[in-house]
C-alpha cells in the first residue's frame, strides 16, 4: 500500500498523545500517595518511560509483531531491523510510525504496576521486573491479539481495539502479583484485618494527572485507528462518553455512600470508564458506550472495596480496580454490545466467547509469570525497603532528597 501523509501524521500525533499520558500516570500516582515518596513515583514513571523505548525497539517489537497464528512471536532481528520508511503490511503508514505509536503503548502497562506497588517496593526490583514486562509479558500478549497471533486467528477473533486487555489487563495482573508478594504498607490494616485510609498527599495533582489521562486517550483510542478516516470520529465520542459517565456514576455512589462526594473515586471513576469502552470502542453505538461507562464507574467502587476489605489488597491508587477489574469487564464489553455480534445486541454467543476464551488465557499466563517473577526477585535482591526507610520515606531513603524541601524547612522552622 502506498503512504498516506495525513494517516501517518494523524497516528504521530496520536503516539505524542499516549506519550503524554506517562505525565498523566506520574502525577496520579504522585497525588494518590504521601509526599514523602513523591521523587519514587516519579522516578519510576521516569524510568518506565526510557526503559520502555529501548526495550521495545532492541526486540519487543519484533516479539509482538512477527509469527503469525503462533503462540510465541519469532525474535527475527535485533534493533527493529527492516522496519523503515516503507508502509507497513496492510497500512498506509511507514514501518517506523507504527513501531513509534505501539511503543508508546508498551510502557503504559508498566506504569500501571508502578502506582498498585508504590511507596515500599526497591527502585531496583521495579526496574528489571519493568523489563521482563515490557519485553516479554507485554509483547507476547500484544502478538496473541494485534500481532497475527493465535488469538486473532480463531474462528471468531478476539478484539481488543485499543488495549483493555493487551494493556490494562496485563499492567493490572501483574500489579496484583506485585502486591500479593510485596504485602500492605506499613499501617494499612488493623490487628483485626480492616483496613485504615492512607491518603493522598495532593488532590489537585491527582485530578491533573487524570484528566491527562483522559486527554491522552483521544490518541490511545482514536489513534488504534492508524488511519485518520471517517471512523475516528465515531471512536472518539465513545471514548468520550464512557468515560464522562463513568465519571458520573462513581460521583453519585460515593456521594450516595458517604454523604458527601468523593473527589478520588471520580477519577477513578472517568478513568474506569475509558479502561472499560477501550476494547469495544470501535464496534458499540454511543448509547452502549454510555452504559459501559455507567457499569465501569459502578464496578470500580465496588472492586475497591472488595480488593481492600474482603481480600486486603493494598495498592494505593486503585490500579487493580481501574485497570484490572474494569478490564475485564470492557473486554467482555464486546461480545455484550458489539453492533455485529454481541449477545445483548444481535443474541450472537460467539464473540463473547471467543472474550472470555482471551480474557482467561491472558490472565494464565501473565498472572503466574508475574508472579513468578515477583518471588524470585524477593527471594534474591529482595523486593520490598526496609521497614525505617519505608517510614521515612523513599525520597529520603533511596534517593536523598525531599520533593517539597521548602515545605518541610517551614514545618521545621515553624517548630
């Protein structure tokens, strides 16, 4: 196929977007935790970034996008070799645009693990776990489903337009592994189980990094497009939608709940709905993203609760809930209101099996690898800080220094 400079231009920008939304993740999750470990956070997101780039381009790419119908992607060359100017197979857009906007992609999943394991995890563990992540986990997950893999050639193909699976569940399921292995923070529950709030240093933070996030996403979903044809359009307004409804959902909820509304659970509420219509965004009307956006912001208030109370789970910014939870939920989204076979819709079954065949498979094998993983690091550099520098902090500790110098000269000179 040809090159198209207005498709090409239009999936640049949209990776420039995604790329953006690494900002999003580092100020949510610096906002959603104490100050005193502010630099950890973003250092993490920092790192996740660099690290995700070059991985990718040394051989994840290549894992991700090679082997058609395999289980396994084929390591054919190092440093994205080949990949070029020339269009890629099927599109209107070079080689080296498409590597650009899935990298941008690669990183994200591992952003979501840093914000569930924030606050008493080594800089080190996360790193080279981000690594095997990036480069093995993600990469097998995203050939499985974009990449000619198995999951894409069943008889009724797997969709996850834009990542409720390839990204959100995989960042959410290996979070989980992270905070089983990890365990709570220190004073996050009680001698009998229940659990105490720790909250967020800086509301305002968290809700920029929001809706940062909800900005980046009209290149994450509209992007997944990588054309710049007629159908954004329709892609964009399901974005849109599911996420203001979410939104509003948790808002009520909470507001219901507590008396008061919850300004955190809203944006986990706007976030929840743009994880839960990410899958189906291109295949439901408005109106069905609308109520995936409803459902999500209703399944995020509960999953926190339930991973926090009934499973006492401690993962600080919602992660599991948000990513994991509303992940599954927007992948099965699909085979529910799909406008070609979704059981809801049409009385098709077939899609939505062939969602919960993919939703199963990811999870059997991200989980355990995660898992995996996650003990053999503990089991040699160990994984989790000591328990006086987790008090102080990891700013003070790991990389000496406070991210709020004049405020705590104030305090200190206020004494």
């Amino acid at each position: 196929m040809e090159i198209n400079l207005l498709d090409t231009m239009f999936v640049l920008f949209s990776a420039y977007l995604v790329f953006l939304m690494h900002l999003g993740f580092a100020t949510v999750e610096a906002g959603f935790t104490r100050a005193k470990n502010t630099a950890s956070i973003i250092m993490k997101n920092m790192f996740t970034v660099a690290i995700g780039a070059m991985i990718f381009f040394i051989f994840g790419f290549t894992l991700a996008f090679s082997g058609d119908g395999a289980i396994i992607g084929n390591l054919n060359h190092l440093f994205i070799t080949g990949v070029g100017l020339e269009a890629w197979p099927g599109l209107t857009i070079p080689g080296l645009a498409f590597f650009f906007f899935q990298a941008m992609f690669a990183a994200t999943a591992a952003t979501i693990v840093s914000g569930a394991v924030a606050e008493r995890i080594k800089l080190n563990a996360y790193a080279i776990f981000s690594i095997l992540l990036i480069g093995f986990v993600y990469a097998t997950i995203a050939h499985w489903i974009w990449g000619g893999g198995w999951l894409s050639t069943m008889k009724t193909p797997f969709i996850d337009f834009a990542g409720s699976t390839v990204v959100h569940s995989v960042g959410a399921w290996s979070a989980l592994a992270g905070v089983i292995v990890l365990g709570p923070r220190i004073g996050k529950f009680r001698k009998d189980g229940t659990p105490n709030a720790i909250p967020g240093h800086n509301i305002a933070l968290a809700a920029i990094g929001g809706l940062l996030l909800w900005f980046g996403w009209f290149g994450f979903n509209p992007g997944s497009r990588l054309a710049a044809d007629a159908a954004v359009a329709h892609i964009a307004v399901t974005t849109n939608l599911a996420g203001a409804s979410g939104a509003l959902t948790a808002m009520l909820l909470t507001w219901k709940r507590l008396k008061t509304p919850d300004v955190g659970m809203t944006i986990n509420g706007f976030l929840a709905g743009l994880v839960g219509i990410t899958a189906a965004t291109a295949v439901v009307t408005p109106f069905w993203a609308s109520v995936i956006g409803v459902l999500s912001g209703a399944i995020v208030v509960y999953a926190v609760d339930f991973f926090e109370a009934k499973l006492r789970l401690d993962d600080p910014v919602g992660a599991l809930s948000v990513h994991g939870a509303c992940g599954v939920f927007g992948t099965l989204a699909v085979g529910l209101f799909s406008m070609e076979n979704g059981l809801i819709t049409t009385g098709s079954l077939d899609q939505l099996i062939s969602q919960v065949i993919g939703v199963a498979s990811v999870f059997l094998f991200v989980f355990p690898t995660a898992y995996i993983a996650f003990r053999l690091l503990d089991r040699t550099i160990g994984i989790r800080v000591p328990a006086e520098d987790e008090v102080k902090g990891l700013d003070v500790t790991e990389f000496g220094l406070n991210a709020y110098p004049d405020f705590i000269m104030a305090m200190v000179e206020g004494e």
